[in-house]
C-alpha cells in the first residue's frame, strides 16, 4: 500500500521535511532499505547508518534530523510514529466474514455477520464472538466464552468454557486461556482436586504471544487489564492479576494469586512467587525470581552473570560459606581493633562470639 | 447443584455444626461470599475474615470453630473438605457419549461406548479410548495409543503413537505426550538422529497442565506414576520416571533420563538435570537448578533473591572475587595469628601459600 | 526390520567382530536388551554391563571390543553407529501420499504428489508442500509458507504465512513458527504494536521440538541455519539467526535480534538477552543467563547449585554485602601491614578510603 510522505505525515502526526511527494510502500531498516523503503533510527547506536542508508526516507528525532538530507518524518518518539508508519503500509490482510463450512459452530452460538471462523474451528454452545472478530483455523471457543469485537484469535488458540477476551486483542497460535488453575488439597497421601469455577478475563488491547498459557480461576476471577502484551510461553497462575500496560517478555512464569500492578515491564523468563503484589511501574531485570512482594517502584535484579566454567565452579564452592567468611571477617576486625586499644581487665570484645551471634540474628531477619 | 449442609457433612466426612438444613449451591472465598456460598478457611492469615464473611455455611478447623456463630464444616483438614465440597457443588459438565460427525476415528480404533469423542479430533488405527472418557476438541491421539476409562484430554491435546494415559487422568489443551526425546550423535560435524523407539507411559490419576510436553524414551519407556500432578509448561526429558504423588508447578524442565522420588514437591521453574536421581520426599524452591542427584529428602533452594539494580550490579562485580576473598581472609587471619605469638625461627605459618593450596583443594573438590 | 550384523555392518561403515550372521531386529540398552535386541555402550560408566547383557549382539569402541565376547560393531563413535543402526531397525512409518478427506487445502495451495496430508490439516493460498513431506493432524499451514521435501510436521505445528521450512526438518507438535515477534512502541501511556513484516527461514535438516515457538521479523527475518537441533519449549525472538549446526536443550529462550554462531550447545532453560552475539563453538551450562556477547569459545555457567534451605536463606541475607566485605577485608589487609611497618608522618594507606574508593571504580567497571 504506496503513501506519500504528505500523507504518512498527515496521519502519524510526525513533522515532514523534505520532498512531500516521496511515495514509500514498505519499511525497512537503515541497512536493509532501498529504493521505496521507508526506515527509521530510534537508537543512537545506529546513528552512523544515516549517512548510508539507500532509503527513500526516513523517521528520525529532531536532533538526529541533521545527519540525513533525506526525505524525513521528524518527532520526538520516532518508534512511535514508525509503528503507525508501518502499519499503514502493512495492514494486515482482510479476512473475509463469514463461517467456513469445515468450521463446526454450535446453533446456540452468536457469530457476528462480519466475524470470520476460518477453517476447522470449533465454537460451544452459548459462545460469542464479535464484529469483525477472526477465529484462526483449528482455534477452539469454549461454551459461553466470548471474544470481543476486532479481535484476532490466530491459529489453534483454545479458549475454555466461560473464559471472556476483551475487543482489539490479537491472541496467537497455541495459547491456552481458562485451563485449570494448579489447586489440589493432600489428603491420607493422595492430592484431591479443588474444581476451578472462576474464569479469565482479558481485557481490550491485549495481545498474548504463541503458547502462552493463562489459568482460570479457583474461585474467583484471573483478570488480564487492558493493553496488557504478553510475549511467548509465559505461564499466568490461577487468580493473578496483571495491571493495565503492562508488559512482560518470553517465558515468565506468574503463580497463582499474585497482583502484579499497572506500567510494569518485566524481563524475560522471570520468576515471581504466588500469593504476592508488586506495585506499579516495576521493572524486572531478565531471568529475576521475586518470592516477596515488592512495595517500591524501580528496577530490580537477582540473575547471575555468567562466568567461564572452572571459575563459576570456585564461586560456587566458596558462595556456602559467605556467612561464616562474613563472621570470620568481623571477627578479625575486632582482634585487629583490640590490639590497636590498651587492653584492660573485663574486656570482650575481643571474643568474637558475640559478634558471631549479633551477625546470626541479621541472619535470621 | 444446591445440597444442604447435612448432606455435604455425611458424603464429606466433616464434623457438621449449627443448621443442618442450610441449603449451599457454590463455594466462595469469605470475602466474595454471600448468600447460598460455602466458603473455607485454612490459611490463619485469612481468619479476620471469618468475622465479616457473607457466607451461608463455612468450612473451618476445630480451633478456628469458635470464631463463628455460621452454620459449618468442621474438620483438621478444612482444605481437603472445600476440596470435596466443590466438587459436589461444581459437579464436571457432563459430555454425551458418542462420536462427533466432524471427528475422523479410524476404523481400527476402539472406542467405549461411553466415552465423547468432540469435533475435529483424530484418532489412529489401533488406538483405545476407555469407557466414560472424553476426548476434546482438535485432540490427536496417534495410532496404537490408549487412553483409559474415565480420562479427560481436553481440547487440542496430542498423545503421540503407542503412548498410553491411564484411567481419572486430565490432561489439558496444548499438551503434548510422546514427542521425540533429544537424542543425537555427532559424527563429522553433523548431527545423525536417534530414532526414539520408547513410549510415555502415565498411570492412574495423574494432571497435566496446559502446554506441558512429555517426551516419549529412546529405548525404554518414559514413565509417570499415578498421582503425578504436573502444572503449566512443564518438560519431561525422555527416559524420565517421576514417582507417585509427586507435584510440580509450571514452567519446570527436567531434563532425559532422571528419577524423580515419589512425594517430591518442585517449585515453579525449577531446573533438573539429566541422568540423576531424587529421592523421596524432596522438595525444591522456586527456580532451583539440580545439577547433581539429591539423596537426603528436605527442603533446597537455590535462585537468588533480587535486588535493587545497582546493587545487584555491585554483588555480580564482587562475586567472582570471592574465592579470592576467601583466600585474603584466610591468610590475614594467620597473621593476625602470628602477630600475637612469639616467632621463632623456621615458623611458615606466616607465609600465606600454604594457606592457598589448602583453599585450592577444598574449591577443587 | 530385522537385519544381519553383515548388513548393518556395510551400511554403517562399523567394522564387524564375530558371527555375521546373526539376526537383529532392534535396538535396546545393556540392561533391557535380550535375545534379537543390539545395544550399545558409549559411556564407559556403563561398561560393567557389557559382561551381563543379554544382547545378541553389541556395539563398542575399539578399547572396550575386548570385554565382550558378543558380536559387534566396533567404530571409534559406538553412538553414531548406534543412530545409524537403530535408524535402520527401526524405520519411521511410511505415510501414504495424499489429501485426506478432511483436510482443507487451498486450491492455490501446491502440494506435491507424494506428500501426504493427514486429516484435519489446513493448507493455505500459495503455500508449498514438497515431494514425500508429511503433514500432520491438525497441522496449519498459512498462506505462501512453505515446506521442504521429506519434512515431517507432526500433528498441531503451525507455520504462519509466508514462512519457510526447508528439507528434511523434523517439527513435534505444538510448535508455532512465525508468530508476531514482541515489538511495541510506547506512546502517551499506550503500547502501539509495531507489525511485524519479516519471515522465519529455518535451513535443511533442522529438528524443533515439542511446543517451541520462533517468532517472524519484524523487519528482516528470523533465521535457523541448517542442521541446528531445537529440543522442546524454545523460545526464538524475532530477528534472531541461529548458526548452523547448534543445539539447544529444553527451555532456552532467546530474546530478538540475538545471532547465534554454528556448533554451539546451549543448555537446557538458559536464556539469552536480545541484541547480542554469540561466537561459534560456545557451550552454556544449564540455566545460564547471558546479557552480553560472547566473544570467545568455551564452556560458560552461571546458575547457582542448590543448598539445604536453611543454609541457602543465610547465603542470601549475606550476598548484598559481599561489596562492602570486600571494601572492609582490603582495609584490614592495609591496617594489618601499616602494622608491621614503622609508621612515619603522611603514611595514608591506613586510611581506608582510597582503598574503598578504588573498589568502587572496579564496581562501575
């Protein structure tokens, strides 16, 4: 789909420099553009490839906008305005409506006359979906779920019985909302299953990568808020909640009954705890375990860094005995100070027990 | 599914106390409660609760009974209760029985003649689907494979050929059991395949959450004892056994050829080696990796606790000195020593090396 | 597929030891093997079985040929010699070529006349399935995707469109090729997702397990060079290049734009941070996380090894002030020698805060 600079800048809302009637139809990046390709620079590091990009033109901020001579889209958020640039240029395809005759929709069911149920898809009695909704071929809606108008289910996504995704979301392939939470009580050795009789609900806006996986509730509702993305393979415990705009990257793992609140970002594989709040604009270094709530806004961190093998070996060897290295430490301190001091009958602080035990009880807290 | 207190005392086993004509129809937490909910209180941090609750009947634990003046269940096992209680209150949908036109079952497949097989599923020649079990929507299973009598595979499950899931297991979407274990050889800087001609085979009463994957084994079989409960995207390497009763949260990977105890407990996103073995009774920490085989049944953890990022910066700087550290101390300490006692002549004690090498061999062990 | 020690013999270059005559019919461990079974010994652990087993006949590396007196196989690499066997033995079942009935394909999808399309299956406009290809159950195939000669797509894959699955692959259920990567701009409090327009290329010889996902470019493609081995719940970010011949065990992720260099081997549940480089010939141990290239081969660890409960808590109360027993050893080290020298005016490294100030630096570094 050609536009115009003129154009592109008329509905981005980016100041335009340069030639109006530059025509661009794709974008690409500095490196990879050529003739006809619109390409962006959001990353000073890529600042050099201005001076060689082969693009038609360009997006940029208005303190890199003197590098280039180049037709140019100048505003302060260049990421912001290349997202809508890309989008005009690349809508995704229409999905015709309508309902594939391989699809199998229960008569108790209500499509929208502009959905489209592509082929293979299984909707349950009492489901709904939408205006304009695309249910991907082998995706499977359960009895009395609904998906929202605008939304794209891709693919051989399930959405269990009674489970609600919100309007605008775009859910992709695999991803399994409204399973059973992990709820078992132990009895006389054996687990019994607590039934799972809350639902998930997913706000607007939402997007959810491909297998992700997101638990109903046990009693009580999981509920996903709006404009919520969720990257791949992340697992959502029964009864969380996740606040509005918050992101989370591949292969986090949430338990069940934690509220995890709004402007979060939360780096990739991180690990947080059951039962637990974080509160707004938190952000989670990659690979980071939280197992208590965290009260503060910031960023925090917990992965190792990597070291080579024979030297990540002695750090481990020697990680046990930190504590008692941070006894012996004190200790000494405390010889060294003693023998600095005049040494007096009934001194004893040169003993090193107490210190021993005032470190402990640090320990303990 | 209302049933009154009386009723749900005698097929529960609970102690009944006050009314026992109460009539309940769903449980609730004590706090979303109100009129016709049974709620429950097993965790003490909840008991305030049990003041202000709207419920009609609650389930409790003797000492906690006097907190009440409401109609209840009364046992030391109030979870298990509840557990119960759902169940009875939140009976499963029952599915009819029969073969969905849209379903392709080979003609050599045995299908009880109770058991629902729901659109679109594909089931192989040879393949057995016991009496009263309920295949879901989009599920595969291969040929040769069997799934016992009252089991559930939710929509969109695959079970590979020849793989067999025993009786009262639920499996849930996205789940995939009997894919190729990882099993390569190297030769000449290319990788040759080994065909991995083992099954999964999985007992009685086992749970398997969405998007896990169990591997069938190279040679022998894969192996999932009754009363395993796996939760969400969980991995089984092949040639895995894990032992009865034994539970795991999400996002756990446990690599090919390791045994896990019965009764073991893993924490979400826990990382198990290959090729060792963990006793009963063993429980690990969220994000606990297991390089080495576990003997001695007990609690271990091992992630790190996060913290804030500048912080975390300066431990992950300061960590690989801290064999070295370990060594300073110990060398300062001899000085120290030293300092305090008369020397005399052909003393080493004050050298330092000797004190390394002793460092060195306990870090190499 | 019963075959003679001659035949398998000449058709995996081994050199034969013994009757060459004698008949197997499939592969087994030492332990499991009996009558017709041949197994193999490649990990000299096991080498005490090589006197018990029951085997017909065995394969073995030259320096272990002697403590059998069995019918061999003898090769410098017993395992590759075992893949080649245990290929031959054990043939993966011929699928018969052609649509079934209930597949939906297309008419502008062009599939070559000895594929074969199993029930279910969905196959888009313009998309390309090889000669002898298989697709599976359930398996979805977009719109001008494409799918090599001789690849297998187990049930439930889906390839999203326009992406390529080159020859020979093998890919396990569940696994989602070419969703939309997680790129997003943020803008006045919103996310504004940014399409994603690039593809997935995966090479020749490629194997993906069970539930792995491979996300599609956002502007140029994702790409998996041949013969690299993908074990199950992977997770590739968008833009990232994979070299050929690496392997990865269960539960890697690998955030956007990472490129990977050929014959590494990754760890299993590793992640990987976006934007960096790997080397060639790197290994990572289990549960390693990288957030900065690596730029030079070998063996890299990070996680930390498991400790009993209790003992892990005191480690990690200790851990934040690692620094600070850093700072306090260096200044006892310096009091301690201030000590053992005659002091004399000006004398400032007893101080401490120069010490402390140089280890900051070495902090920030």
């Amino acid at each position: 789909m050609p536009l115009s600079l003129a154009e592109l800048a008329q509905r981005t809302g980016a100041t335009l420099r340069g030639d109006e009637g530059v025509i661009v139809s794709r974008v690409a990046t500095l490196e990879s553009a050529d003739e006809g390709a619109i390409a962006f620079l959001a990353n000073p590091k890529y600042r050099p490839l201005l001076a060689s990009t082969r693009a038609s033109a360009v997006i940029v901020a208005p303190e890199m906008a003197g590098d280039t001579a180049l037709p140019a889209l100048v505003d302060a958020n260049p990421y912001a305005i290349f997202a809508k640039v890309a989008a005009l240029l690349h809508p995704r395809a229409a999905v015709p409506a309508g309902v594939h005759p391989s699809a199998v929709v229960d008569p108790a069911a209500k499509i929208a006359p502009t959905a489209a149920i592509a082929a293979t898809a299984v909707i349950g009695a009492g489901a709904v979906v939408g205006e304009r909704a695309s249910i991907g071929a082998g995706t499977i809606i359960g009895a009395n779920a609904s998906v929202g108008e605008d939304t794209v289910l891709h693919p051989r996504v399930v959405v269990y019985d009674g489970c609600v995704v919100g309007p605008r979301c775009i859910v992709h392939s695999g991803v399994v909302i409204g399973a059973d939470g992990f709820g078992m009580a132990e009895e006389g050795g054996r687990w019994i299953k607590i039934p799972q009789v809350g639902r998930v609900v997913i706000g607007a806006d939402v997007e959810i990568g491909a297998n992700t996986t997101i638990d109903r509730g046990a009693l009580d509702d999981t509920v996903i808020e709006d404009d919520v993305k969720l990257d791949n393979q992340i697992q959502i415990g029964h009864n969380c909640r996740i606040g509005r705009h918050t992101a989370m990257a591949g292969c986090v793992g949430v338990a069940g009954s934690t509220r995890i609140g709004s402007n979060c970002k939360i780096g990739g594989a991180a690990i947080i705890n059951g039962h637990i709040e974080i509160c707004d604009n938190v952000m989670l270094g990659g690979g980071t375990g939280i197992y208590r709530s965290i009260t503060e806004p910031g960023l925090y961190s917990g992965a190792n860094l990597p070291l080579p093998h024979a030297e990540w070996q002695r750090v481990q060897v020697a990680l046990p005995r930190l504590p008692e290295l941070q006894r012996r430490l004190r200790r000494l301190e405390r010889e060294v100070e003693n023998a600095r001091r005049p040494q007096h009958i009934g001194d004893k602080t040169g003993d090193g027990r107490a210190d021993d035990s005032g470190d402990r009880g640090e320990i303990d807290s």
